[in-house]
C-alpha cells in the first residue's frame, strides 16, 4: 500500500511540473521584445513626425514596413491594444480570442431583417484589438479576388484600381516561388533547415515548433509540389501561404472532386490561408516584425487616437491621442506629412467623424465642429453573411473536440508544427465559376456548445437546432457555409456620442434587399446537391437540416431527396445566417467631391490625409477580403510615397 502511495504521489508530481513547463512556456510564447514600442505618448509629446498611421491591423502594419523603409522619414504607428497572447499563432483558436481583452467585441444594432435567431436580433462583430488587428484573430484564408470584382470597383468611380491595376499586387502576394525539384513528383517535404532567425527575422520567438513534414498529420500544411503552381509554397518576400494538401486531408480531396459531377461549370479548390509551418502567418509578422529595429519606426500601442487637427488651410497638422483606460489629458503629437487612417471599416468612419469630417447634420448633433460636410462617411456598409449547415460523416475525418483536446494533438503542434492545431479546419472554397455565391467546407464535426454560442450570440434552441449532435465530442462531420459574394444590402454607421471610447451604433440591414435572400438560396441549394454528389456519398454524407420552431410550418424536407421549399430557406437564413466578419466600404473612393476619398486614397475636402484599410472598397470583393487589404495598403504605400517624391 506503501509503494501505490508512493507512485500516485510521484505521478501526481510529475504531472504538477508538467504542467508548470507548459504554463512557462506559453508565457514564454506570448512574450514579445519591441525595442521601438512606447505605450505612453507623453514621451513623445514633443515630437513629430513625417507620417502617422492610425490603427496597426491588416494594413497598418504593412503601411509602417513601406513608408518606414526610407531612413530618411520617420514614422508613428498609432495602435489601441498592445501584443497579442500566444493563443494568437495557433490557428485552430483563433476564436477563442474573441470576447477577451484582444477583442474590440462589437455588436450590430438589433436586425430587422435578419438574426431573428439570435440574442436580441445583433450578430457579434470581433475586432483585432493589438498590433496585427483582425489579422490576429481571423481565419487566415487566403484569396486575391476575381477580376470582376476590380472591374465593379472602376464602374463604380474607383478609376485606377481596376484588375490590371491591382493585378501586380495581387500577384505579389499569389504567385508561388519555385521550388527544388524532388525525386517525389508529388510530394516536397517542408523545408527542415529554417531557423528561429531566419523565420523570425528579429525576434526568435516560438522556434519549438518550426514544423517538418508528418506524414501522420490528418491535415498536412507542409506545401506539395504538383504541376504548374498547384501545392507549391506561395511565398514572397513578406507573405507565405499554404494550401491544404488533398492526399492528407480526405474532406479536401472529397470536396474537390464533386464537381466532376456537379459539371464543369463549377470550381472547388483547397482552402489555403497564410499560415507558415503551422503558426498563423498575419501582416503583423510578415511586415512589421521585420521593421521592430527602425530607429525611424515608433510603435506607439495602448493609445488611442481621438481626432485628427487641421489649421485653418484644412491641413491635417497633428492628432490628438489618449491612454486606453485612463483619464489622462489628451496628448497631442504633429505631423509635418500626411496622418493615414487605417482603423479598419468599423473604426476609420467613427474617427473621421469625430475629427469633423461626415454628414453635418449628425456632427452638428453631437455638437462637434464641422471640417468638411461629407454626407456619405459611414454609408455603403456591407458585409458577407455566412448560413451554416451541419453534415454528418460515417469515416473518421474531421477535427473533433475530443481530437483537439487530446494530449497527441497538444505535443505533436508543439514539437512539430502539425496536426489539429495546425489548422482552422477549412479544408475547402467553392462555387460556380465567376459565380455571385459561394459554399465553404469547415471541417470540425464536433463543438462546444458554449464556446460557439458565445462568438455567434445564437439562441440556445436555435443552436440546438443547427447543431443535433452538439452534445457528442467525438462527432464526425463538417459545416457547409453557404454565402452571397456580392451582397446588395447596405448599412451605416452613426456616433453614439463625441467620444471616442463610445461604441457607434453598427446597422449592417443584413438581408434588407430581397436579392440576397435568392442569392444565398442558390447557395444553400448547390451545398445540398454537393452532399448527394457520390464522392460525399461514400464517406456517409448527410445533410441535417436545422428544425426550428419559428420555421416548423415551411419545413424541413422530411425525405432527403426532396428539396427544401424557398419559404423554409428565406425563414431559416433569415433566422440564423451569421456575419462573415468582413465589414467594408464605409469611406469608399468615388468620383466627385461628395465621395469621401479620392482615387489616390485622399480624403476630400481636406489636405494630408489618406484612408488605407477595408472602407475605401467600393464593393465586396468574392470571398474574404483580408488578403486584398494587404493589396490596397501596398498600392496605397505607393501612392503616398510617389507624391512626396520618394
């Protein structure tokens, strides 16, 4: 009895510093050295600098490595949170970052025509709150747009950023680099020699799991090289993207072969998402880490910027900045070039507003001084919807709680970069070729019920209803996503109030005009017919569809060969399509002075001031924008620097 004291004592110790090391080590992880990061702008009250950058997400950072690459400048970048945690670089949770402090958890105006399945009719809106923004808690996927998107963009007054101009930087961050020839035609193993350094450039953070090739990962992202550039690493100078590999993932290879009997009129491909040896590979890494050490680059974070200042000639001449949480007196800091607002779609329109520049009939009610009356600041808001459909499967292929949650899963991501971890499970993109719809595969069978109810503000009966298996951890299945690309509804954006800190008041009008609601039907209806493809056959594929008390009079089909009446799809989209999380055009470039900003990113009506993230989209682009993003800010880098003769 002595001995089995003894070894439970033992293991239970052992089991203490286990736990201990890997606590360490996650601290260890979130840890970040910016030798040219403040967080007190009182330290540079003095000062002034060439250009400001408002806001370091998905633009900002790659805005800060262009015009901070001349010495000759300097440049502040302006950001409301600080670093983010090491939850961030693990791709599959990511969405456990939404509603913490790395959240700006944001939330639409209760929905007339949409949500009515969810918590007061308002569909959650996560914002990236750090340096990296919504890059450092989105899903990474990657896509570069078609080029009727850009064609929309010129018909709609947006000359100069058609296909063919945004083509050399689209291709910039899409085209692959070569890679060795291997003796094995289908299969490259990832690069074993990279190190911490070189990954990392100045920072040797998370060297542990610098990934080599496993074969036994059930999703493999080290890159295959095939013919032409199919599975190759799309890497370029800053970004690096990789694909899901169809020999390692059966849900990819069973999702792209359906359209063999869908017709050829249809394309399916594996997801692919910038993600680089298994850690989530955002502009934040692929730009700004690489400008830590500028002396020229001053990353100011926990601030925030509470208006921008002009002289009387309506020059921007400064901005006037506070600590986030504290009562402090503003600080105000000089700009001698140009400020550039890239506070993304949700927060640029709120402080153009505030710094005098919207509609001035709300300004005036707010009683804050008109700049320049610009009536369309905080319109056009559009944003993509998402209805998620829940299939089950007969064969072991999907990420289940049970998986993610096993020790095998937790060493494997840390030594090696691979497995569950490794991914955000979307094995698949899909549609009809130049399509207005879309379906995507997201591979987890199984989920928990407080967690996703917690990041989609879902009713507990109407996720019941979406999710029957919600109580088995070890379900095998996927969601089918369908989505309209091109939603026609539009919103706005309103104050709250003059502070800064007062969350506006966010109306998407989800589903407001009566086209989306046939778009996103023909997208509910291709999912269906994919499920009874043969290639989803033979792995057990079955479509549940959600009973919904509110619908219960239009369905669901009882038989599964019927087709669901448009009545049910109108109730149940209506009921519970969720956002996509992809808010844009609310400063859209247009032609004429009443459009907010011009064809070079210049606000009109005023001087030395720029918008550079989602809100100069005129339309959404065909699938997830954040890669686009990367492309405006490129191009929008350009544009700054050519003017001042750089």
């Amino acid at each position: 009895m002595g001995c089995l004291r003894k070894l439970i004592l033992a293991s239970f110790l052992v089991t203490v510093v286990c736990c201990v090391i890997l606590l360490l080590l996650w601290i260890w992880l979130g840890m970040e050295h910016i030798p040219n990061q403040i967080r007190d702008p009182r330290l540079i009250k003095d000062k002034s600098f060439d250009y400001i950058i408002v806001g370091a997400g998905t633009a900002g950072c790659v805005l800060a490595n262009r015009l901070s690459s001349n010495p000759n400048v300097t440049v502040l970048l302006v950001e409301a949170g600080d670093t983010f945690g090491a939850a961030s670089i693990i791709p599959l949770i990511s969405t456990a970052m939404q509603g913490t402090k790395y959240d700006w958890a944001l939330r639409t105006t209760p929905q007339k025509y949409s949500s009515h399945g969810l918590g007061n009719n308002q569909q959650l809106l996560p914002r990236g709150k750090g340096l990296g923004g919504s890059g450092q808690i989105n899903y990474m996927l990657h896509f570069t747009g078609i080029p009727e998107d850009f064609k929309r963009w010129e018909r709609m007054g947006a000359h100069e950023w058609n296909w063919q101009a945004m083509k050399p930087y689209l291709d910039k961050l899409d085209h692959p680099t070569a890679v060795e020839e291997s003796a094995d035609d289908d299969i490259v193993t990832c690069n074993p020699d990279f190190t911490g350094a070189e990954l990392y450039e100045t920072n040797e953070h998370y060297t542990s799991i610098l990934a080599e090739s496993d074969k036994g990962a059930s999703i493999n992202f080290c890159p295959r090289k095939t013919s032409n550039t199919k599975g190759q690493p799309f890497k370029t100078s800053h970004f690096h993207v990789t694909e899901v590999d169809t020999q390692e993932s059966l849900l990819a290879k069973v999702f792209t072969e359906a359209p063999a009997e869908l017709g050829t009129d249809y394309i399916f491909r594996p997801a692919r998402y910038t993600i680089r040896n298994g850690i989530r590979w955002s502009s934040y890494h692929a730009y700004l880490r690489p400008a830590f050490d500028r002396p020229n680059l001053t990353i100011l974070s926990s601030t925030s910027v509470a208006k921008i200042l002009f002289d009387e000639a309506n020059r921007a001449k400064a901005v006037m900045v506070q600590v986030m949480g504290t009562d402090q007196t503003s600080v105000t800091i000089r700009v001698h070039r140009e400020v550039i607002l890239s506070a993304g779609a949700l927060h640029t329109p709120q402080i153009l507003k505030l710094s005098g520049i919207g509609p001035k009939l709300e300004l005036r009610r707010h009683g804050i001084e008109l700049v320049h009356d610009s009536p369309r600041v905080g319109t056009n808001y559009f944003d993509h919807l998402n209805l998620p459909l829940f299939v089950s499967i007969n064969i072991t292929a999907s990420v289940t709680l049970d998986k993610v949650l096993s020790l095998d899963s937790i060493v494997q991501y840390l030594k090696r970069g691979q497995g569950m971890l490794s991914t955000t499970a979307v094995a698949g993109v899909g549609g009809p070729r130049g399509g207005s719809h879309g379906i995507i595969l997201f591979g987890m069978g199984s989920v928990d019920e407080q967690a996703l109810r917690h990041v989609s503000n879902m009713e507990q009966d109407t996720f019941r209803a979406f999710f029957p298996s919600y109580q088995n951890t070890s379900q095998e299945g996927f969601l089918f996503l369908s989505t309209c690309h091109q939603p026609h509804s539009r919103g706005s954006i309103f104050l709250r109030d003059q502070q800064i800190y007062s969350a506006p008041f966010f109306n998407p009008n989800y589903l407001k005009d009566r086209k989306d609601i046939d778009c996103m039907m023909e997208a509910i209806r291709l999912a269906a017919r994919t499920v009874r493809t043969e290639a989803f056959r033979k792995i057990g594929a079955y479509l549940h569809w959600p009973r919904i008390k509110r619908c219960s009079n239009f369905g669901p089909p009882e038989d599964d060969s019927q087709e669901p009446s448009d009545r049910f799809l109108e109730c149940i989209l209506r009921a519970s399509a969720l956002t996509g999380h992809h808010p844009g055009g609310t400063a859209a470039i247009g032609l004429g002075a009443d459009s907010v900003i011009d064809n070079q990113l210049r606000v009109n009506g005023v001087r030395g001031l720029r918008v550079v993230d989602a809100s100069v989209f005129p339309a959404p682009v065909s699938g997830t924008p954040n890669s686009v993003v990367v492309a405006v800010a490129e191009k929008g880098s350009d544009l700054i620097l050519q003017s001042d003769g750089q």
